[in-house]
C-alpha cells in the first residue's frame, strides 16, 4: 500500500477551480490520496452522476481499501502479481460490505427503547456496495493487463482471475424486483386532482400553501417530470406565454444557487417539457400572483419555496403525499410524485395510440419527452396501466374468437 493510502480513507467534498463539486478521497493524515481520487475523477465524474451517488461510491471504495489495510492487503500489489484475493479473504470482504455502518437508527427511537439497527444492509444495498468494489478493482486491473506484453506467459491467467473475482465478488446475492407500480387508476385522478385545488374541501394543506402545491403537483401531473426536476426549477426555466408553451429542464449538478441539503439535480438529459393552456395558466398564476408572498422571493432563482424563503425541499415534497395518501380517501396507500409522472406516462401511450402511432414510436417520442436516450426501456416500465389494459383488451378479443370459433364449428 502506498504511503498516501495510509488508512483509514475516508471522502471530502471540495469545490474545483471550475465551481463542480467533486468528491476526493483523504487518508489518515488528511492529505490526499492517488488511487482513489483519481478513479473517481476518471471514471465516476464524467458521467454527471449526482453528487450524493458519487460520494456514496467512493464511501464503498473506502470502506474496501480501509478493509485491505486492517488485513494487511496491498491489492495494486496483489493485482500487478496476478494474485488477487483468495477465496477466504473474498469471503470476508465480502462479509465486510455487508455490514451496517450506520451509527444512528433511520427513525426516532422511543425513550426507553433499543435502537432496532441491524447488523446488516439488504440485499439491494449489499449487491451495490460489491458492484462498486468490483469496479473499482476492474478499472486498475484492466489497466495493468493492458500494459502487458501480449507475449507475457502470465496473461491469460491474469484475465481469467479477474473474470472470476467480477463473477464471485457478486455470487449468489439475488436481488428481488419489485413489481414495476401502475400509477393512479383512471378512477383516481378525479380524486388526485381535486385534492390539489384551492379551495376544494378535500384540500388537505393549508390555505396559504394550496396554490404553490396545486402549481407543484399539477407540474408532476401534466409535466411528468421527476421530484427533483420540479424542485430545480427556475423563474427563467418557465416558458408560459405563446403558443409554444414549455418548461426547460436542465442538469445543474454544482448550482451555487441550491442551498439545499440535497439538492434538486435531474437525473436525465436537458430536455423542454411540452405543458398544456392549463399547467401553463396556473404556474403562471402562481409566480405573479402568489409567490411574491413568500420570503425572499425576489432573491430566490426558485419557482417553488418554502415559508422560510428557501427553496423548497425534498423533505417538504414528502411530507406533502404523505397527507394526500393519509387525509384523501381514494388514493394509493403508498402513492407520491412517481403515481403522478407514471400517470403521464399511462395517458401519454394512449394518446399516441389514438394518433395512429406504433407502441416503438410512441415509446421513443417519450423517451424524448422526458430526457432519456431514444433506446430506453425504462419508458416502457413506466406505462404499466397501458400494457395492462391493452393485455386485458387483447385478452378479451381472443376469447370473443374463440366463441365465435366454437359457435360455427356447433352448427
């Protein structure tokens, strides 16, 4: 191990000279170190993922070089030698990162009562947390394999063991899918819609807050956007007048202007959102007429606060379909902002049907609409009720055939 891994590494968060927040790996000393910071500004970074999901990759990075030190394991050097981990220490790290390093409980914990932490992560965590070590040790494998010489008798070898740490770092650790979720029923938009109109008596928040959350929810309804695109969305973003009416989405990884704990960050591609005369009508009601109310309003970038000025939070957003789900009969017992955007998702399929459209261009076209690569799968995950009722309606069909089949063959 080299002198700058001296562990225990832990992460940093700095600001570059460019503005982008990065996250560095320091040793024990506080200086930092090579390896880490350099495969993370390599190979992490240009992905634009978020910051948190950055750092919580280099915490596991950390959490498995702090590992090979307390056991006296210098993996660069096991990698260049061709040795890798024997199947007692791949067995222990293995052990290692399954181990819950949360010091506090999730929840509040009852005076008088134990803290329920458990000893161990899930299966989902536990897989993540091997996927990112194995990346990590891929990366300087690959490398050291590629500065080979192609005549090197250790070679094929050398591949062969780092095919089988990839293969059994993760061995075995199933994974269950959670059934993809329909969003709200044909039955439950009524409700969810009039649940977010000042002034209706199923409104459950108060009177001063229903027109920033109507503009809020009706934005994850008819914009189908994401929890943190709504969030991050500015006064410029909003396109509201014309006949091209439409909302910019855009990546501000590292905005100076987000004071947030976590911050509001788009996880697809920049991309327009299309709005209708009515989401267009009300955003723009809301930012002329009731957002100056709010404080510091003429400071904040922020289409949507909080009652402090801020701009408003995850934390609020959760608090707010938690109520619907608890004071609105007819919702979802587990419904949030993700019913509301699979809703766009399940209309949107069956407006493109009604257009004449194949379900591949329909697909592409929201992918499109929503930031994702055109070859996206994950808009076909997001328009289960559709599939549904087509199935249903196929279904239907066949067995209608299948009568009329039976029928002639009787007479």
């Amino acid at each position: 191990m080299e002198w700058g891994d001296v562990t225990p590494l832990r992460t940093k968060t700095i600001r570059l000279l460019e503005g982008d927040l990065f996250v560095t790996v320091v040793n024990a000393h506080g200086l930092q170190t090579d390896n880490a910071t350099s495969y993370c500004m390599e190979m992490l970074r240009p992905t634009s993922m978020a910051l948190a999901t950055m750092q919580a990759r280099m915490e596991v990075v950390c959490q498995f070089q702090n590992w090979c030190g307390n056991n006296g394991i210098d993996f660069l050097q096991r990698l260049e030698s061709g040795e890798y981990f024997q199947q007692h220490e791949l067995t222990g790290l293995r052990e290692a990162l399954r181990r819950n390093l949360r010091k506090k409980p999730a929840r509040p914990v009852k005076r008088g009562k134990k803290s329920p932490r458990k000893a161990t992560v899930g299966d989902v965590h536990w897989r993540n947390r091997c996927v990112a070590v194995r990346d990590y040790v891929t990366w300087f494998a690959e490398g050291i394999i590629q500065r080979m010489s192609v005549r090197d008798e250790r070679l094929p070898e050398m591949r062969a063991r780092l095919a089988d740490f990839k293969e059994n770092i993760v061995d075995g650790i199933r994974v269950r899918r959670n059934p993809m979720r329909e969003g709200l029923r044909k039955d439950q938009e009524p409700i969810f819609l009039a649940a977010i109109t000042p002034g209706d008596p199923s409104n459950p928040f108060e009177a001063r807050n229903q027109a920033r959350n109507h503009a809020l929810w009706l934005t994850y309804y008819e914009g189908g956007v994401r929890l943190g695109e709504a969030l991050g969305l500015k006064t410029i973003d909003c396109h509201l007048n014309g006949t091209n009416k439409k909302l910019i989405v855009h990546r501000r990884p590292d905005d100076r202007d987000d004071t947030r704990r976590k911050p509001a960050l788009a996880k697809t591609l920049p991309h327009p959102v299309e709005i209708a005369d009515r989401l267009a009508r009300v955003l723009h009601d809301f930012i002329v007429r009731h957002r100056p109310a709010y404080p510091g309003a003429k400071r904040s970038p922020y289409v949507f606060l909080s009652e402090d000025g801020g701009p408003l939070t995850h934390g609020t957003v959760a608090y707010m379909y938690t109520r619907l789900r608890e004071k609105v009969p007819g919702l979802p017992k587990d419904f949030s902002t993700n019913d509301a955007r699979r809703a766009w998702n399940n209309r949107f399929a069956v407006g493109a049907a009604r257009a004449g459209l194949s379900d591949e261009k329909s697909l592409v076209i929201a992918n499109h609409a929503q930031g994702r690569v055109p070859t996206s799968v994950e808009g076909e995950n997001y328009r289960g009720r559709h599939n549904q009722e087509k199935a249903a309606e196929i279904i239907e069909r066949m067995q209608d055939d299948a009568i009329g089949a039976s029928g002639e063959t009787d007479k």
